[in-house]
C-alpha cells in the first residue's frame, strides 16, 4: 500500500484530501506544519508528500529539497492557492513532482498520485533488479562450498580492491569470466564499465582494431574513427578472455598498455592514455607457450602478477548437487514449471559423471533436463542416456536388463525418437522394441 503524508495547515481542506485519498484505497496520515511533517518522516513510511505552499512554519518549496536530499524515494506534489509561475519552476528544480493549483486542480489530484504511484513502484523493481544483478556479480553469486572454490573465492576478495593485474587460469567452462565480473564488483571500479573481449575470436588485424580502436582509412572499409574496447572500458575493467590465443605480434602492445597505460590506434602515431584494470584469463599451460615461443614471457609476468586457479567440477563434486539445485531453480522458472528438486538418483548420475566441459556443460545439461521434465521432481530418465549411465556399477548395474535399458535409450537419443529407425539399427522388430519401452519404462 501506498503511504501518503498530507501538509497543510487549512485543517477542513486536510480532511476533505485525508477522505477523498483514503476512499482510493491509499493509507494517509496528515499534519498543519513541516515541523510534524518532519516528525513523521522519521518516524513512519511515507511515499508521497501533498504539501502547501505556503505554511504557518516555513515554505513548501523550500521544503521540498529538504525532504529530496534526506529522502530522494519520496515524491511531492506541491498545493497553493495561488499559481505563481517562479514558484512552480523552482518546486521542480527543487525535485517536486508536481505543482498543482488548490481549488482549479482537485480532479487532478487522484491521477497525479496514480502517476507518482508508478513512479515509486518502478523505481523499487530497479532497485531489486539491481539488488539481484549484484548478486550474481558478487562473490555470494558464486555457488560452491568445496575447500578448492572457497580458496579461489578467498583469493579473488583479497585482490579486488587494489589495481592490481590478475589472471584467472582453469579449463574451459570452470566460471572464469563469473570470477572477473565478481573481482570488478568488488573494486574500486564497480561503478564503471566492465568490458569483456575474447581473444580467440578475431584474426590478429581484428584484433587490435578491436581493443585499440583505428583511425578513418587505417584499412578498407575504415571509413570513420573507431573507438576500442580500451577506450570502452575507460575507468573500468577490461576482460582479456582466452588470452593465450593473442598473436604474438601482438602481445607487445598489451605489455605496454600494462606498463605504461598507453596504447596507439591503428592508423594513427598518437599515443593515447588509458584508465583500466586489466584482468586475463586463459585455459592453456602459458608457462608450456612460453618455452616453445608461442607468448612472452615479459608478459606473462606482467599479467600473472596475482594468479588465481579455478578448480575444474570434478575436483568439487560435492559442489555438484548445489550447482544442479540453482540451475534448476533458473530453468524452472525461465519455462514456468513447478520443478522443485531432483532425484537422488539423478543426483548421483550427476555427480559421477565427468564433465569435460566444467559448469558450463553441467548448466546445459540442466536447461535441457528441466525441458524433458514433466513432474515436481527431476528424475533420472530426464537426464541425457550418457549421464544416466554415469551412476556407478552398483550391483544391479550388473544385470542384463540394466545394459539393454541403456542401450535402448541411447539408440532413442541417437535416432531422436525414431522408434522404427532404432529398432531396424538394433536388428529387432518394432513390436518388441515397444514391448522394452513399457517393459523398462523409458520415456
């Protein structure tokens, strides 16, 4: 419920206000003077302040600011009974909502806090929004209790505040770019832009026209001055993703900018100054680059100043039912379904299974169970065959039945449902294929 806070010292116009804006379905409180006015916003909830002008104790414009600087979520709406046009100029300078003249306005009144109504509300969903997005930025955002994570964790908070360089190694997949966006929440810099570039996904010209920016007829097709993602990132933080990937004649250019915060654009022979934390992350043995000459060493120094190793997910299984629940939890809601937990079969599948492809595969893996899902509880069946097949050769595993079941399944997956395509591949009729499916109860 809205709360409103009525200013004015005509106490029969206080109450006639104080009735009409109850009957809307508001809660209203009202006071004769800004002393109680300021009483009330300390002590009570105020949304919306309907204030006269002109007041026993003080004026309504002047007001205004007061209650802006000391509650910028307030809104207010100003009354007086005469219009006066350098009053009402000021009262918005001086953040009102409106101003509106007693009398001549009344039936304006209503629509006016409607209007501020929707205002407040949805500058409290950019509020949450912005509450969640730090959320997941932030270090809490990152799911995992095993002592590998934690100590990655540990280190990247300790590293966040200052300037340093720091490069984030670990296999493909295990949250890299996640740690960097944390870092730069976490730093001096959080306010400003934190741009990312993946250095595998451009040819070496690309490249530097991407970070650096060129200048109009650098190359064809340069047809005006571009700026780069250097220049993007000005006070923030630049993301070097796959950094092993950089051509080497290229890498000198990076050294530079770390050393000297200076860069040139292509086409250009200005030097330029650039304000940015450089964060790196790659997936190969650098050090193994160095020695067959693929990346200099001075540069690798220079960016593995503070070196945090990401552990792949099958050093921390015991993190693999909290992933799995969290990406449940998104994928569900994104398809509105009513999934709330997951099977503990499905869950040891999961945990035995290898995952080459670290978070980012266990992530996908779980969209799509979610999709095949059709109960309030994710079940095995819903997993793909190869994973369903990862839950250990306990005893039953043994039996007969249990590796007809899975090869069944997995000729289903590989003809995409084509029940006669599988059984002519598994050389048996289609009558007994079916009679499996009921037999096994394979979805």
């Amino acid at each position: 419920m809205v709360n409103i806070l009525i200013v004015d010292d005509e106490e029969k116009l206080r109450a006639l206000l104080k009735r009409i804006i109850a009957l809307e379905g508001y809660k209203v409180t009202d006071t004769p003077s800004i002393k109680g006015a300021r009483q009330l916003l300390e002590s009570q909830t105020v949304d919306i302040v309907l204030c006269d002008v002109k007041l026993q104790d003080g004026n309504g414009v002047d007001f205004t600011r007061e209650v802006k600087e000391k509650y910028p979520g307030i809104e207010i709406i100003l009354l007086t009974a005469y219009g006066n046009i350098p009053d009402g100029i000021q009262a918005i300078r001086n953040g009102a909502f409106d101003y509106i003249v007693k009398g001549d306005d009344n039936d304006k009144i209503i629509p006016l806090l409607s209007r501020a109504s929707e205002k407040i509300a949805l500058q409290n969903k950019v509020k949450r929004l912005e509450k969640q997005l730090g959320n997941q930025l932030s270090f809490d955002g990152i799911t995992g209790n095993s002592a590998a994570l934690q100590n990655a964790i540990q280190l990247a908070r300790k590293v966040a505040p200052t300037e340093t360089a720091v490069l984030l190694t670990g296999e493909t997949g295990t949250g890299k770019e996640v740690f960097a966006q944390a870092i730069h929440a976490n730093s001096l810099r959080a306010s400003q832009a934190f741009v990312a570039l993946n250095c595998s996904a451009f040819s070496k010209d690309l490249l530097e026209s991407e970070l650096f920016g060129h200048k109009a007829g650098a190359f064809t097709g340069a047809n005006k001055d571009q700026k780069g993602l250097v220049e993007e990132a000005k006070g923030g933080t630049l993301f070097l993703d796959e950094i092993g990937e950089m051509p080497l004649d290229l890498q000198p250019k990076i050294l530079r900018l770390l050393e000297n915060g200076t860069y040139i654009k292509v086409g250009d022979t200005k030097e330029q100054k650039a304000n940015i934390r450089v964060i790196a992350a790659t997936n190969r043995d650098l050090q193994t680059d160095i020695q067959k000459g693929h990346f200099r060493s001075d540069l690798y120094y220079r960016i593995a100043v503070f070196s945090i190793e990401l552990p792949p997910l099958r050093a921390r299984t015991k993190d693999i039912p909290l992933l799995a629940q969290h990406f449940l939890e998104v994928y569900a809601a994104k398809t509105n379904k009513n999934i709330r937990s997951i099977a503990k079969d499905a869950i040891e599948a999961l945990q035995q299974n290898e995952w080459k492809g670290n978070v980012r595969e266990l992530k996908n893996v779980m969209e799509r169970a979610v999709i095949m899902e059709d109960s309030d509880i994710l079940q095995l069946q819903s997993l793909p065959v190869d994973i369903q097949q990862c839950k250990g050769y306990d005893q039953a595993s043994f039996h007969l039945s249990t590796v007809e079941k899975c090869h069944i399944q997995k000729m289903l997956q590989y003809t995409r449902g084509n029940k006669a395509e599988a059984a002519r591949l598994m050389e048996i009729g289609l009558a007994t294929l079916y009679r499996k499916i009921d037999e096994y109860g394979i979805k």
